[in-house]
C-alpha cells in the first residue's frame, strides 16, 4: 500500500477511534463495527483495477479529508415542505445523518416504524442487522458499518398491507467543510406482507458531502415489496448506497432506482434469491449532464430453483456526463429453472457524452434461461422533424420523445402515490434536460419482447 493511501486510512482511523469512543451500542454492535473497520483498512478504496469499479473511479473521495457530522442543522418543516409527501404512510426525515423526530411522522403503520438507535439492542435487531450487506466484497459497506449508528428501522407484521408508502428522507445541508453520512437501514418485512419504501436523498445547499448508505431488506415468504431509490442531491455530492434485499420462498421485490442528480454517484443494487420460486424486478432511470458521474451495479445471485429476475436500466447522458451500466446475474448450482433477462438501453444527447455497459452472465447450473444486451443511441431526427412538422416546437418535441424513452420505466411501476411521484420528478427534470438540449443544438447547430410490470 503507497505512502499516500496509508495517509488516507489514518485519517479515517482517527475519525473511527473518535467515533467508538462515544458511539453507543451493545458488544455485538460494537465488534461488527470494528471488524467492519479492520476489513476497510485491509482493503482500502477500491480503484479502477477492481473489476466492479473499473468504469468508476473514486480518487476525489479517497483524498478528501471527511468528518463526520457532529449533530443535525435545525431545520423547520417549511425548509422541507417540498420534499414532504403527504400522502406517505409514514415519514422518517434525517439531517445531515441524524434523525429529527419535530420533522418526521410515524403513525399508521401497523408495525414497527423508528430510527435504528433506540431500537439497536433489540433481539429483532440484532438476528438482522449486518447478516446479509457483504463488507468483504465492498469497501463501502465496510465503512458504512465501521460507522453505522442510525438510520430507519421498520419491521412490517405479518399479513400487514400498506397502500401508501414510508417515506425516508435523507436531507444534507450547505457543507463548509468536507463532511460525512453513513446512514444505515433495516426494512424487515415478514410473510404475506405488502408495503412500499420510498428512500430519497436530496441537499439543503452545497457544498462537499458523502453520504453513503446501506439498507438490508428482508422480504419474507409470499410478500410483496415495492423499493425506490431516488437520488437528487447537488451537483458537488458524492453519493454511495448500498440495497441488499434478501428475498424468501415465493416473494415478489421491485426495486426501482431514479438517479437525477449528485456529482459522482455509485448505485448498488444486490439482491439474493434465497427461496424456491421468488421473483425480483430491478428497474431504473439515470439522467446525466454537466460532469456527473452515474454508476449503477447490478449484482443478482440465483440461490433457489424456480425464480425468476429482470433487470431493465435506461440512462439519457448530456454534455460530458457519464454513464456506468455494469449487470451481474449470477445463477448458483442448485437455482435450475431459473429465467433471468437483463436489458440496458440509453440515449447520448451530445458528443461528449459517454455510457459504459457491461452485462455480464455467471451460470453454474444447466437448466436455465437467461439473456442480456444492451443498446445506445441517439434521438431520431426523423421523429423529431415528424413532430415538429406537427406543428410542435423543438424543446415540446424533445421533451416528448425523452418522456417516452422514460415511460419504458415509469410504466414498470405500480401505480399508485410512489409512482405519481417519481412521474412528476421525471416530467419536471426531463423538461429542463429537453430545454437545454435545444439550447445545445441551436449553439452548434448539429443534428444529433415482453413488458415485465411490477406484480400488483
């Protein structure tokens, strides 16, 4: 290890004494996150020389001296109110890393439905908490969980069915100096349940900041879970999360992810098809302009016979953006019958744009079936001069077609408060990026099988 990345951990590793100093929790809270340190230090930031970051470089967040935020911002809920939804279950709002109970609201969930740190020694908590997020493979888990000590905590009883979502909200605020969030979620959902999670992330000012985070979602026999991952901090952000869904006999997941905004995003989605005949849905949208970065890595283990996945990611990139598409379904020995498809298509508004996709298949059975492709692209000049020969103007025209090709996502989802929302985040981005595509292409004056819904 050189001389400068020992510098890097060392800072880290006072930061973490500090932290388990005052950082309260049982032993085996306490040991999970020490050996989840130990693992970090072992390892280090991952670097493009690892196979699952090789599109993704991390060396702006590697030399950053971070700190952790020592308590919340004070926020009221009118600093908020535009990210507030009403109509949610339950809504759990978190600044800077910490929850804030005057901004959250946690009746009319027939459950369990707090932040992780009170709940922290419960027996509950422990059988879950840290059993299923792979610290060895990721760097990023490792440090999640060196630092891991809060975050949501639901726990759905049997037979419960929500209509309405719960809603996390993670708020960072303006940042003067380098800071960092490692929020921590457990979403225990047990049998015939049926509830949807809204976790969002956004910024309240500019300004340095790394949140990184991991939720665990335990999806237990016959439920049916709906996941969204919505990612629109400021520009200068630096945003690592982390699902791993573990998934029961005859479970039905659907995790859908909308990245819109942050400078350097990496999106990692896990789940393990741990019982016979489960199905998982990972759907997604990333829109990219100016310099962001937006890695999404898809990594799904087939464990049981019978199950089924589908993976259909859409990106739209601008300006000098960068996309990352890196798919990985994995079929173990004993997963027969497995019916696995992975699709990546996407749309390069600019010359400067640039996608990296790299579906990838790993089967150790012999009765399967299993297909993966990925398609870039352009906008059809012929759709476009069909519509403006309509009479439609260019940037309506634009719009329309970039609507479409998210639609393919949208439609994904069901219908329902979650979906109307991430419609109307969609409508309103999609509006900006057609506006600024027009303004683009006037100052160069350059041209430019089966429909898997979520299960009701």
């Amino acid at each position: 290890m050189t001389t400068t990345a020992i510098e890097k951990l060392d800072h880290h590793l006072h930061t973490f004494t500090e932290f388990a100093k005052r950082a309260s929790g049982p032993s085996w809270l306490k040991k999970l996150r020490e050996d989840a340190f130990a693992r970090f230090c072992e390892t280090g930031f991952p670097t493009t020389r690892d196979e699952d970051w090789r599109f993704t470089n991390v060396s702006a967040i590697a030399r950053t001296p971070f700190e952790l935020a020592q308590s919340a911002t004070h926020l009221s809920n009118a600093d908020i109110a535009q990210w507030h939804m009403e109509n949610s279950a339950a809504e759990l709002v978190f600044v800077d890393g910490y929850y804030v109970p005057e901004l959250s609201r946690l009746q009319g969930v027939k459950g369990t439905v707090t932040n992780l740190q009170p709940a922290i020694t419960s027996k509950e908590v422990e059988s879950h908490l840290g059993r299923y997020l792979n610290i060895h493979r990721d760097p990023f888990s490792a440090l999640n969980t060196a630092f891991a000590a809060d975050g949501a905590y639901v726990r759905i009883r049997r037979g419960t069915l929500l209509e309405n979502p719960i809603h996390l909200l993670f708020v960072s605020t303006q940042a003067n100096t380098p800071r960092m969030v490692h929020p921590r979620n457990l979403l225990v959902c047990e049998m015939e349940t049926q509830a949807t999670f809204i976790e969002q992330y956004v910024s309240l000012g500019t300004g340095t900041v790394l949140s990184n985070s991991a939720t665990e979602l335990i999806a237990g026999e016959n439920s049916n879970i709906s996941h969204y991952m919505i990612e629109r901090e400021d520009t200068a952000a630096f945003n690592v999360s982390t699902l791993r869904i573990q998934q029961e006999r005859s479970s039905n997941v659907a995790s859908h992810s909308l990245l819109l905004g942050g400078g350097l995003v990496r999106n990692n989605v896990h789940p393990v098809l741990a019982g016979e005949g489960s199905e998982c849905l990972i759907n997604g949208l990333f829109v990219g302009s100016g310099k962001q970065h937006l890695d999404n890595y898809m990594h799904v283990e087939h464990a049981s016979p019978h199950c089924s996945s589908r993976q259909f990611y859409n990106g739209i990139l601008d300006d000098h953006a960068h996309g990352v598409f890196h798919g990985r379904i994995v079929v173990h020995k004993d997963a027969q019958k497995t019916d696995a498809k992975q699709t990546n298509r996407n749309l390069l508004l600019s010359d400067d744009a640039q996608i990296d996709t790299k579906p990838q298949l790993e089967i150790y059975a012999d009765d399967v079936k299993c297909t993966h492709g990925a398609t870039i692209g352009q906008i059809e000049e012929n759709a476009l001069f069909y519509l403006r020969s309509r009479g439609i103007d260019e940037v309506s025209a634009r719009r329309l077609l970039l609507l479409a090709f998210a639609s393919e996502c949208l439609d994904r989802m069901k219908p329902g408060p979650a979906q109307a929302h991430a419609e109307q985040l969609i409508h309103a981005h999609l509006l900006n990026v057609a506006d600024h595509a027009h303004s683009q292409s006037a100052r160069t004056s350059k041209g430019t099988g089966r429909n898997w819904e979520e299960v009701g």
